[in-house]
C-alpha cells in the first residue's frame, strides 16, 4: 500500500444480558458476559491513510473529537507487531453513530468495532491476507471490552470458550431467533462515571468473589433458557444481572447511583404489567439510567400498548427500537 486509500465499515451496538463487569490486564473479563448485538443502532467509520507522517485526526459526526482522538492512539499502541506498517502513514477517521450519545446504547462497543474491520481492510491492502473473525474480535476487545461481542450478530458470548475474543452463541430456540429492544431513554446526561472507572472499582470490591460466582452461573442459567426457548428463566436472570451491575456501582468504594427516580418506576411497571398481562418482557439496563426493554415478537402488540399507556410521560425522548436477530 503505497498511495492513498479509504475503507468505510460499518459496525451494530450490543446491549449486554451477562455483564462484563471487572478486567484485568489487557482487557481480560473477569467473568463471561453474554449479549444480544442490536441491528438499527451502529456506527459507521471511514478511515483514510495517505503517504505522510504518522499523525492521527479523529472527527466524530463531523467534529474534531481528541478524547476520541486519544482512545484510538491507545488502541493502537497495543496492536501487534503486524501493524506497525501504520507508522508510515497519516490517519484520517470519520465516525458516525445512527443513535444519539447518553441514551444508553454503548458507543465505544460500535465504534472499535467499526475501527477492528477497517484496520482488517487496510491490513489486506498492505499485505493481501485476510483477518479471520476471531482476530477481528481481538483486535476489537482491545479497544473496549465489550466491543469484541459486536463483530457478531444475534447472541455472542466472551469470556467462556474464550477471553481473547467473542464466540456466537448457537442453537437459539425459535423463541428468541428475533428479540426486541426498545430503548427508554429517562435522562441524556453524561454517565456520572466511565465504565472504565466501573470495572477498576470491580478489583477491590468486597463483593468481587460472590460477583464471578454469581455471573458464571447466570451464564449457564441464561443460555439454557436461550436454547429451550424458557423466557420466564430468561428474564430472571437478565434482571438479576442489571440490578446487580448496579447494585455493585451502589456499594463500591467510592458509590455512585446511576438510576433515575424514572428508572425505578419503569422497573416497576414492567414488572405490574408483565405479571397482570402475561407478556414476555423484561429489562435490562446500561452502566446508566435508560431502560432496555426486552420483548419476544409474540409480545409485540401487547408491549406497544405498554409503551403507549404507560411509558410516555416518564420519557425524556422518543423510545428507540431496535432488534437483535441470530441465523443459528
Ligand atoms: C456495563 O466495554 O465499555 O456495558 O473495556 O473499559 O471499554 P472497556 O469497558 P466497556 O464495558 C462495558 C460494561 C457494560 C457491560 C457489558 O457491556 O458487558
């Protein structure tokens, strides 16, 4: 690769059922995490080198972006020897979400991911070999842990064959070949605290040996339910995982509150409704306020008239809907 070139990727979120809570050096998990990649919320990344000095320009939705900027440079820092030919290039990357920043759907998920398949493209330029997916999905988790799970589609899992990089997650029953998200959004602040900071608190937490314990046996527990088609254990244990995320952040040293006082009414009323209506439904959150709803397509029309009769006026924002569909 001796003149300019341009390579344009695009990349979906994940939203996580098993969290990834806890690392260690380089972006190891301490436990294995479990997610549901998204299909209309992902970013789009356009990454051009030209013959030059090494220099990096990172714009994110057409602004120069330096916080970014520095994350990329770190990133790169870390990749293997095979990618040192990029020292001899000038970098340009241009980044675009489809969604906006604070409604709890995980940017740096998207975007290292976007950045792991234009690094594979220009790495055929330079050399003519191919990446396989494994790598693809190391590269990624080098850039942000749970990047590594979005170079897959439908369920995909870290941390349990492997802690290097992601694995789909296969024999998904017909029940939960296509599942739902709708994303309610009950503030747009900034996070209150990186998740970075989440998981370096995770290392002295008291509660840390009870929390690899606990994940490891939430894993077994969800992905049979995934297999045999049991939404009853399923929500179990993804509401048991969300309120333990934050219930970790609660008790750790210092404690941080990430919920809403609107996030606490939407947990109730999924539960009311779920319990009076029989509908499959539950939810999950992020490292933040906003509510993942999860629902089978069997529940559609019963969780629309959730979302009509008892969402609105809680929301700060329209409810994002996305979806997350697995071939295997
Ligand atoms: C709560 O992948 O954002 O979303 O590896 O430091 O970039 P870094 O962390 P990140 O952590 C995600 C935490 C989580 C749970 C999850 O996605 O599994």
């Amino acid at each position: 690769m001796s003149k300019n070139h341009s390579v344009t990727h695009k990349a979906c979120s994940n939203i996580a059922l098993i969290k990834y809570w806890g690392k260690l050096p380089i972006q190891l998990p301490m436990n294995p995490s479990l997610s549901l990649t998204l299909t209309n919320s992902l970013t789009q990344t356009t990454w051009e080198v030209s013959d030059g000095e090494f220099k990096i320009d990172v714009y994110f939705e057409d602004e120069i972006n330096k916080s970014f900027q520095n994350k990329i440079q770190s990133w790169l820092d870390k990749l293997d020897s095979r990618f040192e030919f990029l020292k001899s290039y000038t970098h340009t990357i241009k980044t675009n979400n489809t969604f906006p920043h604070s409604t709890g759907i995980a940017s740096s998920a998207s975007a290292f991911a976007a950045l792991s398949k234009c690094l594979a493209s220009l790495y055929k330029l330079e050399t003519d070999q191919d990446l396989e997916i494994e790598d693809l999905s190391h590269l990624a988790r080098l850039g942000s842990g749970s990047a590594c799970r979005s170079l897959l589609t439908g369920f995909s899992h870290w941390g349990y064959e492997s802690q290097e990089y992601a694995s789909p997650l296969k024999n998904v029953s017909d029940k939960f070949k296509k599942l739902n998200d709708a994303i309610l959004i009950v503030s747009t602040e900034a996070k209150k605290v990186s998740s970075s900071v989440g998981h370096e608190l995770m290392m002295n937490h008291r509660f840390k040996d009870q929390r690899v314990k606990t994940a490891n046996y939430n894993f077994i527990r969800l992905k049979k339910a995934i297999f045999e088609g049991d939404f009853d254990i399923f929500s179990q244990v993804v509401e048991d995982e969300a309120m333990m995320l934050h219930a970790l952040m609660m008790t750790s040293q210092p404690n941080f509150c990430l919920l809403h006082p609107n996030s606490l009414i939407l947990i109730e009323k999924i539960k009311d409704y779920r319990l009076k209506n029989k509908v499959e439904m539950c939810f999950t959150l992020d490292a933040g306020p906003n509510i993942h709803l999860l629902y089978t397509e069997e529940s559609k029309v019963d969780v629309e008239n959730f979302l009509k009769t008892e969402c609105k006026d809680l929301l700060v924002k329209d409810i994002i809907f996305d979806y997350g569909e697995s071939s295997f």
